[in-house]
C-alpha cells in the first residue's frame, strides 16, 4: 500500500528540486519500502558488511527556502539497506528518504512525477545505489538556513548491517 501524493507537474516545467519541495510542504506522503535502483558501476568495497559513500552532494538553497536535498552514491559489499538519515538539527528540522518517480500520462502523452518518503533503500550487493534528483534522495525539511555553495553539511545515514555513517555534503549551486 502505498499513498499518492496529490501533487503533479508537467516534466520540464518545474524541476525535481521545486517539485521535491512543494511535495514536501504536504503532510500526505505514505511511506513504502523502495526497490533500489540498478547502476552497477562502481568498484565494491572491501570489507564485509561495509557500505562505500561517494559524492555526497546537496542544492544550494534560495534564501528564505525551508527545504532542500542530499544526493549520494552508495554501494554495498554484501548487500544492505539504508535506513534512515539524519543532518544536525542545527541545519534542519528533519530529514527523510524520499523517492521521486516519473509516470508516463497516455491520455495526455505527458510526464508527471510524484515523490513519496521510503521506508528504506535497497542496496543489492555489489551495485552502485545513487540518490540522484528524479529518483531517490534525502529530503531535509525545516531547514534553519540556506544552503550556500561550498558550504558542507554533515549527513549521517543509518546501515541495517554496516551501522551509522556520517559523510560531508559539498552544497553546489543549481
Ligand atoms: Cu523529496
């Protein structure tokens, strides 16, 4: 079971990034498990159990926005789940995974996206796992500041197996 969130926009229009932050300011999103995403590229880790992070990164933010999002690849050795995320609350109120989607209209031949907070991400072993804008990324939500090109923001993902993390952001201007 899953909930739809009622927002949709035309593809092209209004970007991930906007999209991802009016879907935000509702209160509607249903979580569900999310089936990871299949770009194997990347080299595995070493390590049993360890998780690689690489190029975490997140939208620099207009002033005045209380929304903005962390993208990041992921790659596990022997398989894992991400189960969460969190960002100091003194840069955000709350951090969630969330999942953007693109649903082909064939009414009206268009493209419209829907986003959904995930319960968790996949992560097959082996496979490169990217948060990117259009698929799966971490929402902050409430933020207490923009976000400025060349700032870092430190983000620490939960693992099933391999634990907590914490990585640094590098904030790039849209
Ligand atoms: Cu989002």
């Amino acid at each position: 079971m899953r909930s739809m969130n009622p927002f949709r926009a035309s593809k092209g229009i209004v970007s991930f990034f906007m999209l991802c932050v009016a879907l935000a300011l509702t209160s509607t999103i249903g979580p569900r498990v999310a089936r990871a995403g299949d770009d194997a590229a990347a080299k595995a880790p070493t390590a049993v159990d360890s998780v690689a992070i690489s190029d975490a990164w997140a939208h620099a933010t207009p002033s005045g926005s209380h929304m903005g999002a962390i993208y990041l690849k992921l790659i596990s050795a022997k398989g894992d789940r991400l189960l969460r995320a969190s960002v100091p609350h003194s840069i955000t109120s709350e951090t969630q995974i969330h999942e953007t989607v693109v649903h082909h209209d064939s009414t009206t031949g268009g493209d419209t996206m829907e986003m959904h907070q995930v319960e968790s991400v996949d992560l097959p072993a082996g496979q490169t796992v990217e948060l990117k804008p259009g698929s799966f990324h971490l929402m902050l939500i409430g933020l207490k500041h923009a976000l400025k090109a060349g700032d870092k923001v430190s983000v620490t993902l939960h693992f099933e197996k391999a634990g907590m993390r914490t990585v640094k952001a590098d904030v790039r201007s849209i």
